[in-house]
C-alpha cells in the first residue's frame, strides 16, 4: 500500500509540473546584467545591461510575449542619460502605452529630455548676474 501511495505522490508530482503555464514575460538575462551593472559601474557593464535590455524587446516580439513592465522606460532612461533625448522619449511614449498606470511618470522624464534636448543658450538667464563683491 504505501508504495502505491508514493507511486502515485511522484505521478501527480510529474503529471502537474508539466501543466505549469507559460512565462508571461520574457526577461532574459536582465536580473544579472542590471546586478553587474550596478555592482561594478562600468562602460562595459552598463553597455551589457543597454543589450540586454535591447534582447528583451526583441525576444518578446518574436515570441509574442508581453512587453516586461519597466523595461522601456529603463531603456528610454539610459538613452536620456546618454544625451539621446529623442530615443528617450520614443520609449516613454511606449512605456506609457502600455502601463498607463506609469503615465504621470513617463510624461515627467520626457519633459526632462524635452528641456535637456534644449540648447544651453536657451536654459541661460537673458540677464547678467551681479558681480559680488568681498568687502574687507
């Protein structure tokens, strides 16, 4: 009886894990690359993480998944860091579509690269500054 019992213990065990349901995401090697990242800030590690980032949306859409949450906005945020404010803000745009729920968000850090994408003359104060002096 009791090796009945356990015969059918491990065929449940068997039969159900193979009924487990797919990822709802794909998310690659993300959680390596983003700790490599941040553990040791590198050009090298944060350009692994940007291609990781990168594989992710492309993965996704071959396989039909669903855009992982975050991953355009963390995307547009490293092009926004590296002065690439239009790529920036085409993936907060994305982002946004998606998760409306991150919207408030998204439109914030896009008007950051709106005014970032200004030219340094236009962010200068039109008038001088008075010049201060120390007096001793």
């Amino acid at each position: 009886m009791n090796r009945l019992s356990l015969g059918l213990t491990l065929f449940a065990a068997l039969y159900l894990s193979g009924c487990a349901a797919p990822s709802m995401y794909y998310w690659g090697n993300y959680s390596n690359t983003l700790y490599h990242s941040k553990k040791a800030p590198s050009e090298e590690s944060a350009l692994n993480h940007q291609q990781s980032l990168e594989k992710i949306i492309d993965e996704s859409k071959t396989r039909n998944l669903r855009m992982p949450p975050g991953v355009y906005a963390e995307l547009g945020y490293i092009f926004l860091k590296q002065n690439k404010s239009k790529d920036a803000i085409q993936y907060f745009k994305l982002e946004r579509e998606i998760y409306p729920e991150s919207a408030l968000l998204m439109q914030r850090l896009e008007t950051v690269a709106l005014t970032k994408d200004k030219k340094p003359e236009e962010n200068t104060p039109t008038t001088a500054q008075p010049e201060i002096k120390s007096e001793k």
